[in-house]
C-alpha cells in the first residue's frame, strides 16, 4: 500500500472583486484533478513552472489548504476527516523542509529548539531526551550536535538547510514534502544536500516529495517523475523512462529547456513559444495546446484524459 | 566551525558592516539621556530631594514668591512660590513622578491591550479580525482627549483611573501596527513550519508571534509615553485628571492660568519647560529605539 | 586575430570596513580579457567577486568599495581613471548591464517606451520619429510581439520573461559592444530561460556584441560562453575555452563544479564539495581553496600559487598546474 495516494485532487481558489462588496467573480483551478500515489521509501519528484500548481498541491497535503475536491489517502486512511489523535499523527508523519533556509528558521531561537519544536508538540519527553533526540538528528544531517545551542544566524545557507532537514526527521517522519531545497543555495553545497537527502533515504526509509523545476535535479533525486502544467498532471513515468522517451510535448520542451552538461552536447532550439497562460483564464481542451507544436483541432476542444501507454508510464496528450 | 553566512554574499555584508560603523557612531542618544536621567532620579527619590512638602504652604513665605534671582525672591524657595505659597521647585520634582507614572503605566496598559488584540485579529483572522478591525476603526473615530474627559468624568479622579482612561484611549494605534505586522509575519515559514508541525494557536502566538512583534511594541511605546504625558496634562489642565493638591505639571499649568496675564511668569513656565523636555526626549529616545531594533540593522 | 576589446590586468577592488581598520579584498588581483563578439562566463558561488568585478567594470561600486589597483582597457582607454561624468557617457553607450529581477529594473511608473527610449536618446541623439522607429526595432528584435502597441504599455502589465527581455532592449538601446548580464535568468521559469537564452544568442550573432555572463550555473555556461573564468575567493583560479574546462579541467575547483552538476539522465552519486564557501574577511593561508581541495598538500596550505599557463589561451592558479620543475624550485627557496 502506498504512503500516500492522491485521487482526482482538486482546489480552485475563488477571485473577489470590487472593494466595498467583495463578489466571487471567478475562480483559479490552481489544481485540477490530479492522481499519484507514492511509495514507501521512494521519491517521486514533482516538476513544472511556476504557476501551474505544484505548490497548492504541497500545501494540500500539508493540510495548509483544503481540497475543492477529490482524497489524499495517508496510509489508507482519507486525511480530509482526520482530527484529534489521528491529525497529530498524520501531522507527526508528514514534514516539509521549504526552499528558502534563510526564511524557513526562526531568527530568535536556538537551533536546538527549532528541532525539538515537533518533539514538544508531539511527545511528552523531558529536557534531556529532547537533547539527546536533537543530537541523534543532528548527527544524521551531518551536523556536531554541539551547534544545538547557536542561532540560525551563524550558520550558512547549506547547514541551515540540514538544520530544516534535521527538524524535518525528528519526530520519526514517513514522508518529508521537499519544495525546491536546493534552489537557494550555492551550487558547491547542492550536490552535499542532494547527496544527505539520499543517504537519509536509503537508511531512514523515508519518502520523498521532491518539488522542483530544474529537471536535471529531480531527475537525479527521483524515482518517478509527475510533469504539471497549468493545474493538471501530463505526464508521470520513471524518471529514467521521462529522460529517455518523455511523451507529452510539454515533457519534450522541458527536456530540450535543461541545460547541457557539456558544450559538446547537441543543443536543440525549445519549439515552444509564449508564456503560461494566466490560471485565471486557463485556454479551453487541453491546457498546453495554446503552444504546443503538435496541436491539432480537436485539442482546442476536449481536454485529454490520462491514459497509461506503458506499465508505470501515463500521459494526458491527444496524440497517444 | 565556520560560522559564515556564505547565502547572502560577503560583498554585501562588508558594505553593510561600514553602515553598521555609521550608526553605531550615533551609538548612544545621548540628548534625551541627559534629559531623561535627572527627572527619573527626581522622580524615585522626590521624597529626599524636595526641600518642602509639595502639597503644603512653606510656613512664613509669601504667595507668588518669584525664583530668588529676581527681586522680592528668597533662596528659601529657589523657583518661587504659588498661590498658597507652596514650593514650585518640589512641586516640579513630586510632579514628575506623577508624570513619568502616568506616562509610563499608561503606555504599559494601551500596549498590551492593543498588542494582544493585535496579534489576536492578525493571527485568527475571520470575524475575529473583523470585529477587532472595526471596534478600532470606531475607537480611532472618537477624538482622543474628549473621549478621554469623558471616561475621566464617568471614572472620577485618580492617578490610576486617568491611566486606565489613558490606557484604553490610546491602545488603538497598536492594535493596528501590530495587526499589520502579523499578518505578515503569519506567511513566514517558520511560522507556517510549526503550523504543520501541529502547534496549536496559543503556541504559535507565544513562541513566535509574539517576540517578533514586541521590538515594534516597544518603539511604539517610547512614541507614546510622550503622547500620554501631554494627554495627562491636559486632562489635569482641564480639571479632570489628577485631583488637587496633588502635584502634576498639567494642574500646575491649570492653577496659573488666571494669574498669568499679571506676570507671574514662573508659574506656568517651568512646569511648561519640563513637559516639553520630558516629551522631546521620550520622542528622541523613540526615534532612536525605532532605528536601532530595526531588524535589518541589528542582524547585522 | 585582433586586440582584446575589454582588458581587466589585475583588478583589486577592495571594501573597507570599520572606518578603514579592515579591509576585505572582493577581487584580489583578477585579469582576463574578451574579444568582440565573444561571450565570457563568469562562474563562481555567491560571495566569490563576480558581482564585484562586473560592478568594477561599470563603474558603480558601492562608496564602501574602491578599485585598488589593476586596470579596466576598453577598447584600449583605462576606466579606472575616468570620472564619474566620463563613465556616465560609456555606461549605456559602451557597456550595458542586464540584472537579475526584472521587475526591479524597470520603473514602474514609466511606460515601455520611455524606458527603452531613454538610451538612444541621450547616447545616441536620437529624436522623435526616428526615436520611435528605433524602440520599435529594438522591441521587435527582443521578439515582443506588436512592439508599436506593446511599448505603450507598463511594466506590470507584462509577464516575468516579457519584462526580462525589456531589459534586454533597453540594454542594446544605446548600441553597446559589451553587455555584462549578472544572472540574467535566475527568476525566470525553465521554458522561458531557454527561449531567452535563445534569443541572446540571435542578438549576439545579429549586433556582435560581446557579453560576459556572470552566473553559478554551469549549465547557463555550457550553453552560452565561448571561454569562462572561474573564480573563487575573489581570485580566479581558472580561466580558458569552455571545451578545455569541461573537457579537462586543471584546477580542483572547476573540476568539483563540474562533478557536483546534476547530469540529466544520470543517477551518479554527485560529487560533493566538502565545507562552505570561505569569508573573504578571514581567508586561509596559502591557496584559499585548500580546505576543501581533494588534492590539497602540504605546500598548497603554506604557499599561494601563481596563475600557470597549462594550454592555448588557458591557465590555472593551483600547484597541480605548476611545471614539476617549478614546484621543486620553490621549495628548495622555501
């Protein structure tokens, strides 16, 4: 059974007007019917442009927003009805360490206490098993349990972001939701965290939603790849099948977009033009077909379906 | 280990440690602590230092005894003489602890009430916010001294009821800045971390709303200790505050006025000057608190 | 093969805090050279000197910065001896600079057309009719679609990637032969990056302008750059052609760079570059790289290397780079 299943999720966001009288006069799909589950121990890497909903997606499983439609199974279990014991435990099992190290730490607490923060909430344990808990997490994310007692002040980006990581790990969590963790740091320092994440991975068992929009990096990072565009997923495959035959032409123009390793590498022009289409006014069919080389007629008309063409391989396109 | 703050780029921090040089020249406001430090000494130990009881005639002077500089003063009562020939000078001194009491208590009860109505709107939002927002609005509507001269006159009065009137007048225009400043320091991921963690609201308002938000508090009260003295005086002025013979600034200036067209100038001027000092430094002080907490210059 | 059009012989740009008591060397004796026409990557981690060399260049540092010693040759004329007025009439003619937020370059309050106006117009001379058939081309040539329209329009009405190729007009508005764009992409989303970049190409090829593109992103430098130097602490430590430094680099630093980029398709474990970024205020001894050098020695931590030629058009400043024979020498002196 997966840790946590995704079904037809939805959230639009409603849009008022005028000052005096605030009217709903529209809405923003910033998530429209989304599927993916993921696995024990596995990541599954979320990648898209700015806009198209990946964090809404984040901060419906965080329980920071609530679902216009569709389940999020925990375990099994919908968390849209969870309360009391069963929220604190759902609460306890999922963290999220966000992008910006700078603005995810209080800047008046000691990193020790921002670790133990969940403990406090979450376990009734004294003083000294909360230190002795912060210097076990510490130690996993590489860190001397002796920088418990410093301010977040006094680190740099790359070890504040293993002090988010380490508050992330310590209440024993099943699924850390990463939101671009790397994107803010200095390029010699990415490769440390990517590299932590992974080794956390393999001995902790934790899984990962690993949220990005560079896909050279979540390619590396995940195991599976879910492509979002404008409020809707177009693609999900294994990462090294996305890589290799990517299918949806957003997919295709996201590949070509990545940057070369090498100024050998062949080096096609990206074929897509314009920019993402306003969610406000999202086109009608099939989202990308406002510039998607391949559109056809029937794609300004009817919004495709996700079908799965190979086992673990799904695409929303006309053209499978 | 190597402390850096390698994310915000050196450059940046050796150009911002030559502005922290800057400001920290001006290092200590030493005006208003020039000012301030001799009226507080006056104000803690007005007992020992004023030569005469503040409230009773000195025994033997004449009524309107002006300062011993000029002629018909004595040295016996250094600024002169009121009307019942009480001692102007330890009437200043005993007046300043009622000033800076006043000051400083009001200050204290319109900032807790309106920083913990503050976060309160600005944390839960909803109707809460909305109720909070639009008592404000209406309270703020209300001109502030005669609102006050009318809970002064529900009240009667006394020392404390003009700071519970003083308290409950001014405590609008915190409930407002710290309403704004929570309502961003809501979206800061720290907060939005302990949110998903599962802290409850108290948490959250205790462990980290509330100390970002008291460095504002605390400039903001510096602005209006100064405010709330003045809105003593003129209460006492008006009659209605501090209840005679109790010595205030505010009632002195009122027990002068009649005499002030005859030239008795130093009934109203010094108690005149030692408002206007005691507010300038408050204002200073303030304004230097205000620079010096800001969270930009002092992470530096 | 011709002169070099812009010539930095060894930059020090130095920020002076606490009233003069301290002194942090942002670019510690940096040369390197750019024909017309070519592009230059500068690459390095936050904190490292890009920003501070570019700033150099132009003429705008900080009060809390000046240029102690080198020069700056454009075109044969050293800007470190010109005055404010004179670099004024280079900035914007000569050289122009694209920033990182878009948003932030432009005024708000302006429309497209006053913004993209205003270089030709005070470089150039360039007046009515012709000053609008001017921002026209221009807008066109940044591929804003129905620029007479558009150019009536204000910066908030445009998109992100829209507004970063506004930029790139008013950049190329006053006819410069070199722009320095710090970052230029940054903010802008995968898709848009990759048209922008495009479009950066087309304008080089079109106008011949050189470019140095400062950024952390090898990838960026792959694409676009023709050579690239490295730097690290406020030094480069490798300078040469973007083949040769991908293809073999000779400083570790290049070379961790490069092992710590995520390869599309690849799942490698990355090579990790141990420790921080130094604090320029507080450098090791020796090479500043030798705490976190794979290949650090002895020697390298006492004794700061000098920048060794170690191919055509191509040097590196580490002992490694050094000819044996020189290395010995040193030693014996030491």
């Amino acid at each position: 059974m997966p840790v946590l299943e995704v079904r037809d999720l939805q959230k639009h966001f409603p849009v008022a007007t005028g000052t005096l009288l605030r009217r709903k006069t529209g809405w923003v799909k910033a998530v429209e019917s989304i599927n993916f589950s993921i696995e024990a121990g596995e990541t599954l890497g979320l990648i898209g442009e700015s806009g198209c909903g990946k964090t809404t997606t984040a901060k419906l499983i965080l329980l920071q927003e609530r679902p216009t439609g569709g389940t999020i199974r925990f375990d099994g279990e919908d968390i849209g009805g969870l309360h009391g014991d069963g929220l604190m435990r759902y609460r306890r099992s999922v963290q999220v360490v966000f992008q910006d190290p700078f603005a995810s730490l209080s800047p008046r607490m000691r990193v020790g206490d921002i670790i133990a923060e969940p403990l406090e909430i979450h376990t009734g344990m004294t003083r000294q098993q909360l230190q002795q808990r912060v210097a076990e997490v510490l130690e996993l994310v590489g860190l001397s349990p002796d920088v418990a007692k410093l301010f977040p002040h006094e680190f740099s980006g790359g070890q504040r972001q293993r002090v988010a990581i380490a508050r992330a790990l310590a209440t024993n969590t099943r699924l850390i939701i990463l939101d671009e963790p790397v994107s803010a740091l200095d390029v010699s320092i990415r490769a440390q965290i990517i590299n932590q994440l992974e080794h956390l991975q393999d001995t902790l068992g934790v899984s990962y939603l690993f949220i990005g929009h560079d896909l050279a990096t979540v390619a590396h990072i995940s195991q599976r790849i879910a492509v979002m565009y404008l409020g809707h997923l177009v693609e999900i495959a294994e990462s090294t099948e996305l890589c290799a035959h990517p299918l949806h032409p957003y997919t295709q123009a996201l590949l070509i977009a990545a940057l070369p390793a090498h100024p050998d590498a062949k080096q096609e022009r990206i074929a897509i033009t314009g920019e993402i289409p306003s969610a406000l006014a999202p086109p009608p069919g099939c989202r990308f077909h406002t510039r998607c080389p391949h559109a056809m007629p029937r794609c300004s008309v009817e919004a495709p379906v996700s079908k799965e063409v190979a086992p673990g391989h799904a695409v929303a396109c006309h053209l499978f | 280990m190597a402390i850096t703050t390698a994310g915000r780029g050196t450059e940046a921090r050796a150009a911002g440690r030559w502005r922290g040089k800057l400001s920290a020249a001006r290092e200590l406001p030493l005006l208003p602590i020039f000012i301030l430090v001799p009226f507080a000494f006056a104000a803690l130990f007005a007992e020992l230092i004023a030569p005469y009881d503040p409230t009773m005639p000195i025994p033997g002077a004449k009524f309107f005894m002006p300062p011993y500089w000029m002629e018909g003063g004595s040295p016996d009562a250094l600024l002169g003489t009121d009307f019942q020939s009480r001692d102007i000078l330890s009437r200043l001194i005993f007046g300043a602890r009622v000033s800076l009491l006043v000051g400083i208590m009001g200050t204290v009860v319109a900032g807790s009430l309106g920083t913990a109505l503050g976060i309160l709107s600005g944390y839960l939002g909803g109707w809460v916010d909305q109720v909070i927002m639009r008592v404000t609005d209406a309270w703020l509507a209300l001109p502030a001294l005669v609102f006050a001269i009318f809970l002064a006159t529900l009240l009667g009065p006394s020392m404390w009821n003009i700071v519970t009137i003083l308290g409950l007048v001014y405590w609008t225009r915190y409930a407002r800045v710290i309403r704004g400043e929570v309502l961003s320091l809501r979206e800061r991921e720290y907060v939005k971390l302990a949110e998903i963690a599962g802290a409850s609201s108290l948490r959250v308002i205790m462990r980290h709303i509330l100390p970002n938000v008291l460095n504002t508090t605390m400039v903001l009260a510096s602005l209006t200790i100064g405010v709330v003295i003045i809105a003593e005086a003129s209460l006492s002025f008006l009659g209605v505050g501090v209840p005679p013979p109790e010595p205030a600034w505010g009632l002195m200036l009122s027990e002068a006025r009649s005499t002030l067209m005859a030239g008795k100038w130093w009934l109203t001027v010094f108690p005149g000057v030692c408002i206007l000092l005691v507010v300038l430094a408050t204002q200073l002080f303030g304004d230097w608190m205000r620079i010096r907490l800001d969270p930009q210059q002092r992470n530096l | 093969m011709t002169t070099p059009y812009l010539e930095v012989r060894d930059l020090q740009t130095h920020f002076t805090t606490f009233g003069g008591s301290r002194v942090v060397k942002a670019v510690d004796g940096i040369s390197f050279s750019l024909r017309e026409g070519e592009t230059l990557g500068l690459v390095g981690e936050s904190g490292c000197g890009k920003t501070t060399t570019c700033l150099s260049i132009v003429g705008l540092l900080p009060p809390a910065a000046r240029i102690a010693g080198g020069e700056i040759r454009l075109a044969g004329e050293d800007l470190t001896k010109k005055s404010p007025r004179e670099m004024r009439r280079i900035r914007g003619r000569k050289i122009a600079m694209i920033l990182q937020d878009p948003m932030a370059s432009l005024n708000p309050l302006f429309n497209i057309y006053t913004q993209v106006s205003e270089p030709a117009y005070y470089h150039l001379g360039i007046r009515r009719q012709s000053l609008r058939r001017r921002v026209e081309d221009l807008l066109r040539s940044v591929r804003i679609p129905s620029p007479a329209m558009r150019m009536r329009n204000y910066p908030h009405q445009m998109s992100g990637g829209m507004r970063q190729r506004i930029v790139g007009a008013i950049a190329l508005a006053g006819g410069p032969k070199l722009i320095i764009a710090d970052e230029p992409t940054t903010n802008l989303d995968v898709t848009i990056q990759a048209q922008y970049l495009d479009l950066l190409k087309d304008i080089q090829q079109e106008t011949g302008v050189a470019i140095i593109f400062v950024t952390h992103n090898l990838g960026i430098v792959a694409k676009m750059c023709d050579r690239m130097a490295v730097m690290y602490a406020g030094k480069i430590v490798e300078c040469g052609s973007v083949r040769d430094l991908f293809g073999a680099p000779s400083h570790p630093y290049t070379k961790a760079l490069l092992g710590s980029m995520a390869k599309l398709g690849s799942k490698e474990p990355l090579f990790a570059i141990p420790g921080q970024p130094p604090d320029l205020a507080n450098l090791p001894p020796g090479c500043a790289f030798h705490p976190r050098c794979a290949e650090a020695t002895q020697h390298c931590s006492e004794h700061e290397p000098k920048i060794v030629p170690c191919g055509q058009d191509w040097t590196a400043k580490c002992w490694l780079a050094h000819p044996k024979e020189s290395l010995r020498h040193d030693h014996a002196r030491a």
